[in-house]
C-alpha cells in the first residue's frame, strides 16, 4: 500500500482559494490504480466530510474555503483508494497556518493579475510541473539509486513515471530578451545564449528545473532560479530566470496534452 509524504494547506496565492497539495512515498505501484479524494473538517477532530473526489496531479484549490474570515481555521485529510481491491488509507489532518488579513496585498494581487491580462497580454505560456516524487520509472535502480537510462521516453531523466505534470497556462511579463555572447578561449570562438527573466503571479507555483514552453516559437526553456516577493505570507509575484533548451534534447519530446 502506499504512503503520504507531505500534506500542505497553503493560503498564501490570496482570498480566492486554498492550494491542497501533497506527495508520495516512492514507489513502484500502478498510481494510476488510486484514486485521491480530499476531506475537510472545521475541527481537529471533528466530522471529515468529502468535499472533492479524484485529486489529479497531487494538487486541487479548494475554492469553498472562507479566507476572509479569520476566526474560520479549516482541517483537511487525503483519502488514497486502491480501485483494484478498494482498499483505502487516510492521511494524518493538515490545516492551513496562520496569515493575518492584508488589504494591500489582496489589492496588488489583483492589479498584477489584470497588468498581465490586459496590459501586457503577451502570448501565453506552458509550465510544465517537474513530477519529484511518486511512482517510480521502469528505468530506476532502487539499489544503484539511479536512472540505468539517459534518453528515457517514460520519465524524460526525472526518475519517475511521465516526467512532468499537464501543461498550466500562464502569463508572464519578459524583463529582457535572449541574446548571443561571443567568447575567446584556447580551443576557439564559444557563443553563449543569455538567460531570459520574466516575472509572473504567484500562483501556480514554479521551482527550479520545471519547464516553460512558448506557445509562439515553440522554444523550451528550463528553470534555472526562482525569486519570489512576498508581502505579509502572500506570494505576489514570481521572477523567474530561465536557459533555452538545446531542440535536440530530450526535453522536446514531452507531450504538450491538451495545449496548443
């Protein structure tokens, strides 16, 4: 049977919702076999009620949630359900912290969203989400721990089953654009491409070495650092830089289901 890692509540994207997430224990089980339904409670030990059913891609925003009420604290827990044998496990409780009310923020977490909506309103782009934990690829050896395979089509180098999660739209607003760099060493001429920056909102939440797709040029990139700027446990805005990815890598190869 499988296991929970991490459970999270996060209220810090704004008033609108809360960002349930969680992660596995590694395995090499069949997850597509499960199904993951969320719970919530307003007591540690009160009555858990359904209130989502088959979580997709370890994470759902729980929109029902009050966050401008401070004095309403919500409890959740993940239920995990083997569809061969309906066996079933449950998560220990998980509830948000503690983020004192902030108008400004609430307020500049609008106009940033609007600023990218209707001011900028550049092409859209993907996020590919970096999968980190879960099921693990037929091409992991969980004695060597690590990957027998490079060009693995299954997990793409990641290690685990598909790679990256479904692409996530988003807007994002360029600081700069790519550009070549000539350099002199002993073996010769080098050109270097420098990296590109862009800030975007802060949800959903971007890390180091997921992917950002152009819907425009079709170009892949690879996050190479992540700043966020936070006011009062709210995560306004994004900067992300980024390098280019090489077409021939592997990296191109990763399905775009459901985007352009």
């Amino acid at each position: 049977m499988i296991s929970f890692k991490e459970l999270k509540a996060d209220a810090s994207f704004g008033v609108d919702f809360i960002n349930i997430s969680f992660s596995l224990e590694d395995t090499v089980e069949d997850l597509t076999r499960y199904r993951f339904d969320l719970y919530m409670s307003l007591a540690e030990n009160g009555d858990f009620k359904v209130i989502y059913c088959d979580i997709k891609n370890f994470e759902f925003n729980d929109y029902s949630a009050n966050l401008l009420n401070e004095e309403i604290h919500q409890y959740y827990k993940i239920k995990a359900v083997n569809l061969d044998t309906n066996e079933f496990i449950f998560s220990d409780f998980f509830s948000t912290p503690s983020i004192n009310a902030d108008n400004y923020s609430y307020y500049l977490n609008f106009v940033y969203n609007v600023y990218l909506d209707n001011v900028t309103n550049n092409r859209k782009m993907y996020l590919l989400k970096r999968i980190r934990s879960g099921e693990r690829c037929e091409c992991y050896d969980d004695v060597r721990g690590s990957r027998e395979a490079d060009r693995c089509t299954i997990c793409f180098g990641t290690g685990f089953k598909g790679g990256y999660y479904p692409p996530i739209p988003i807007k994002v607003n360029f600081a700069n654009a790519s550009s070549l760099t000539e350099g002199m060493n002993p073996s010769g001429t080098t050109q270097e491409e420098s990296q590109v920056q862009f800030w975007t909102v802060g949800y959903p939440l971007i890390q180091e070495n997921d992917i950002i797709v152009d819907t425009m040029t079709k170009d892949r990139a690879t996050v190479m650092s992540w700043q966020p700027s936070y006011k009062n446990g709210f995560l306004l805005r994004q900067t992300i830089s980024m390098n280019k990815i090489p077409e021939a890598s592997l990296f191109y190869k990763i399905p775009i289901i459901g985007g352009e």
